[in-house]
C-alpha cells in the first residue's frame, strides 16, 4: 500500500515537473543567442560542438523523464510488456546516445569552475553507464539487476529537476551564499541525493516490480 502511494505520488510529480521542463524549453525553439540560461554561456555559445550538445540536451529532456517513468509502472509492466520494452529501448537509447554524450560535452563547459566540472561531467558518465549496464542485465534476463541499475539512471535523470528545485528554494530562503558557492553545492547534492536515495528504495525494493511469468 505504500508503494502504491508513493508510486503514485512520485509519478504525478514527475508529470507536472515534465509539463515544466516542457515549457522551460519552449523558448530556446528560437535558437536565440539571449535567451534565459544562455545569458551565462556567451563565452562559449560559439562554440559550434557546445551549441549542439545544448539543443539537444534540453529538447530530449520531457523524452528522459516520460519514457523513464513507465518504466516504474507495475501496471504497464504487467498489462502492457511490449509498451515497456518500446519505452525502455527509447530512454536508454536517448541516455547513451543523446543526453549523456551532450551532458558530458556540457558538464566540460560549466559554470562553477573545476568542482562543478566534475560534478556534471561525472554525473554524465555515471548516467550512461547505469543505463547501458541496465540494458546488459536485461539481456541476461536479469530483472532484479535490471531494475536496480534503471532506478539509479532514473535517479540521474530527475537531477534535472532536483537541480531546479533546490536553486529555487534557495532564491525562496534567500540563503546568503556566494552564487560561485551555491552553484558548486547545487552541482553536487542534485543527484547525489537521487542516488542515496535510489539505493534506499532498491535495498527497500520500492518501485521494483517482477515481470509476469
């Protein structure tokens, strides 16, 4: 019943968080030079491989986040196998293909100095290799190992999010912090909590569902 609850409660935040990235996006459509975020990367936006890696990273993003989410639902899992597989083939294919390279390509021009570098290029290899080792264990047929290493490549994708939302608490706390500093801790707790997490819920086996025989 908790699951059930938190299942619940997690995807419909996911979904609104979704509709946001949705409508965070929008504006970069016009492939302007000043455009919100791109204000603080004019040192780099002419950098043709930079520009790129930046599009695509943010227009695949809502495809993360809602081909991620089906995954974690039992009810999919069980009724719906094939819409599973299909949606899983298109987020790990998104992650390792899309996202991770131009999240590493990202992560390499950070703000922040070497820390925040770090941070972002480490969160982006540890992405793809979460999710390319969750595509290896399936193939094996091995659903708890399966499981267990997409809810640490989920975990990596909600950074998005959590990187937004604790940015926002802080503007919220007026927290008086140095923008240099606040951003190297905004680089580092937005997906180290995901993971801590995650590895509670999979110890837990929270939101691990077994396929039907």
């Amino acid at each position: 019943m908790i699951a059930r609850v938190l299942r619940l409660a997690a995807a419909l935040l996911i979904l609104y968080a979704a509709r946001l990235m949705i409508l965070l996006s929008l504006p970069y459509t016009a492939f302007e030079k000043y455009t919100d975020f791109l204000f603080t990367k004019q040192l780099v936006y002419h950098i043709h491989h930079w520009r790129i890696s930046f599009y695509v990273h943010v227009f695949v993003s809502t495809i993360v986040l809602l081909t991620g989410l089906v995954q974690f639902s039992p009810y999919v899992l069980k009724k719906h196998a094939g819409l599973h597989r299909r949606s899983g083939i298109v987020y790990a294919f998104t992650v390792i293909v899309l996202s991770g390279p131009t999240g590493l390509v990202m992560g390499y021009y950070a703000n922040g100095g070497i820390y925040a570098k770090t941070s972002f290029m480490l969160l982006a290899v540890l992405w793809i290799w979460f999710t390319l080792s969750a595509v290896l264990k399936i193939k094996k047929q091995d659903w708890q190992g399966h499981a267990a290493m997409m809810m640490r490549s989920y975990a990596l994708t909600l950074s998005a999010l959590t990187l937004r939302f604790y940015a926002y608490m802080l503007d919220v706390l007026n927290a008086d912090v140095h923008p240099r500093t606040a951003y190297i801790w905004l680089a580092w707790l937005s997906w180290t909590i995901n993971l801590v997490i995650a590895e509670i819920l999979i110890r837990k086996k929270i939101f691990i569902s077994r396929p039907t025989a």
